[in-house]
C-alpha cells in the first residue's frame, strides 16, 4: 500500500512505502537513542551524588543514634555506681570502651577523654556527677560523647551540622557529633 | 516531539543545557538538601526526647524503688517529682534540637525552674511537655512509670512549608512525640534485678560509698 508523503507538495507523484523502514526514519531513531544517551550522562552525575550523600547522611545519623545509645548506658552504669569517676578507677571510659566496641557504627573508634580529635576516637566529658551527691548538680551524671563522622560527599559535613543545632561544628567533609545523657545517681557517695 | 531537544546541537547551541541545570538539576539538589536536614532534624529531637524520657522514668522507679516495700504502691508524689526533675534537668542539658517557639530555651538552666516545662497534661503548646504517670496496676509485683512527651522542632525547611501550606497558616514547626516506661523493680529487689526483671542496671562494683 502506498500513502502520498505527508511533506509531499500537493500534484507531485511523490509516494511513500510504509512497510519499508525509510533513511529518514532510521536516521531520526539514531539522533533519539543519542538524545537519550546524552541525557542519561547528564543525569547520571545527579544521581549518584545523590545516592552517595544519601548513603552518607544515613551513615552520619547512625552514628549518632549509636553515641547517643552509648552516652545514655554509660551514665546509667556511672549513675548505679555512684559516679562517673569513683574510688579512683576511670569507670566512665571502662564502660565506654566495652559499648563503643560491640556498637554498630562505632566499633572500630577508641575512647579518650576530652573532645573528639579525629573520626576514628570517641571522646567524653564528665559534665557532672563525677562523684554522686546528695543535692546540688551532682545528684546527676551528665555524660558527653564526641566523634567525627567523615563524609565522601563533598560540603557535606557543613550541612549536617545545621542538623542537631547544638553548635556541632562541620567543615568540608567531617561533622563532630555530640551526644548528651543524663542519669539520676542511685547511689549516693558525698 | 521533544520539547527541550536534549543532547542535539540544536539544543546545545540554544543553551538548553544551562536551562536543564538551572530549572531541573539545581533544585532537585537543593530540594534534596532540604528534605535530608528536616528528617535528619526529626530524627536527631526524637533520639534526645527519647533519651530525656528513658532518663525521667528511671529516675521514677528508682525513687519509687528507694520508698521501699512497705510504702509500694502508696508513695508515688516523690517518684514523680523526681521524674520530673530529671527530665527538666534532661530538657535543659539533652535538648538542643527541639526549641521551644517561645518562652524558656532548652539550653539554659532556666528550662529547669520554669515549672512550664513539664507538667502533667502534655506539650505546652510553646515548650517540651512531658506527661509522666505511675500506673496503679502492678504486674507481677512490678509497677510501670510511663512518660509520654512531645517536642516541636521548628523552623523546617521544606517539610516546614508544606505543614505550613497544608495548616493554612505560618507555623513551620512539627510536633514529635515519645513515650518511655520503666518498670520499678518488686519486693525482693536484689534478685529481681538479678533476673533482669526490672529497669535498674546492676550495679557496678567499684567499692563501696565513702
């Protein structure tokens, strides 16, 4: 069956075979699959910066469910004895080490005391209840936990520390985390 | 018919490449951005407001616990208040991702004299409430101290604007809630904790108390 080509000037002969695949067609499929190409090579970049930061945001965010986990066990061990740092044995970072050890998204980071230095240490601070009191603010164990999450993402680190809005610095690839706990001492030793 | 004619050289030549970065690709990735620090936010006020919980119900069942046996069941004001002292103590010292819209800052002291802070009967409306009960009914000798808190994180980007399209009005901030329980520990309090039946940790030996 032949059809009259739809660019055909009205009284020329000219006709066209639908059956057959024509030049222009095929020419006109191959700019397509080009186009197509071209637009998944665009993309492509989007979506694997995308997946990566993903990945690194959820990576970041366990990170801090773990320390907060931890922060939160360690001062209710410290809260049940009496103290962060009693009878002269540093229980806190005993403690810490055990728990940093067996959790998900920390075990391969050692502790230390002070503030994080690096992504592979875990620091804490005593911020009370050091010795459990009677009165006062060490009735309580407040307990901070520190580490540095890296990121592959670049700038990342800077948009995570507008996350937890408690002045958690980050810069570039790396945000330091901070996790707080409080526990009420159970036993009293001042 | 494609309407941008991407990758021909029509195309490149008419500047649509800059025209799919700046309308397509540029606020996908912000919006992206956007969407990942509202839930990363979320996440973070509900971890702290859980911890806070956890922290005044076992300050609860062990103060109840401290009433002894002879009192269980019947001296429940010191329990409470004491929950509720840890928790303002926690709301003050934990808190930093939910800030109350107006009134008292979680990360000052102040939260914990403001008596706003928390009180039975849930969120305040414009600060971190906590509604902390003892139930009555024991269960196998053991009685359970239930906190129910909520915290608002305001000032949401996008998951703000769309509460705040969706609400008709300008409020960018979501309400989170939490619930924490503790069970106080029953009569024979060392081998109940020996069993793990209740809240409380055994103690760690580190000597005995000055």
């Amino acid at each position: 069956m032949t059809l009259p080509h739809p660019t055909a000037q009205p009284g020329t002969a000219r006709t066209v075979n639908r059956m057959r695949p024509l030049a222009h067609d095929s020419r006109h499929r191959r700019v397509r699959r080009g186009a197509e190409f071209l637009e998944a090579a665009l993309i492509f970049p989007f979506m694997l910066f995308f997946l990566i930061a993903t990945v690194d945001v959820a990576s970041a965010l366990l990170q801090y469910s773990a320390l907060q986990d931890v922060a939160y066990a360690a001062a209710r061990s410290a809260a049940a004895a009496g103290g962060a740092d009693v009878s002269g044995s540093n229980l806190t970072e005993t403690v810490l080490r055990n728990d940093v050890s067996h959790t998900p998204g920390l075990a391969n980071k050692t502790v230390a005391a002070g503030e994080s230095s690096s992504a592979s240490t875990v620091g804490y601070i005593i911020k009370s209840g050091a010795v459990c009191s009677d009165s006062g603010a060490n009735n309580h164990v407040t307990l901070t936990l520190s580490t540095k999450a890296t990121t592959i993402t670049p700038y990342l680190g800077s948009v995570l520390s507008l996350i937890s809005g408690n002045g958690d610095s980050g810069s570039g690839d790396e945000w330091t985390i901070n996790a707080t706990a409080i526990a009420r001492c159970e036993v009293i030793r001042q | 018919m494609t309407p941008l004619h991407v990758g021909t050289r029509r195309c490149l030549r008419g500047g649509s490449m800059f025209f799919f970065f700046a309308v397509v690709a540029l606020p996908m990735l912000l919006l992206a951005g956007a969407v990942a620090i509202d839930i990363g936010r979320l996440i973070v006020a509900h971890r702290q407001l859980e911890t806070s919980l956890s922290a005044a119900t076992l300050a609860g069942a062990w103060t109840f616990d401290q009433s002894g046996a002879a009192n269980r069941g019947l001296d429940t004001a010191d329990a409470l208040a004491n929950a509720y002292a840890t928790y303002c103590q926690s709301v003050a010292d934990v808190m930093t991702a939910a800030t109350p819209a107006e009134g008292v800052s979680p990360g000052s002291a102040a939260a914990c004299a403001d008596p706003n802070v928390a009180r039975p009967g849930g969120i305040r409306g414009d600060s971190l409430g906590a509604d902390i009960s003892i139930s009555n009914t024991a269960v196998d000798g053991q009685q359970q101290v239930v906190a129910d808190g909520a915290a608002r994180v305001n000032d949401l980007i996008l998951l703000g604007f769309a509460r705040a399209l969706l609400s008709g009005g300008g409020d960018t901030s979501i309400t989170i809630r939490a619930q924490s329980v503790a069970y106080t520990c029953n009569a024979d309090t060392t081998s109940d904790q020996q069993d793990g039946h209740c809240s409380r940790p055994l103690p760690v030996d580190v000597g005995d108390p000055a």
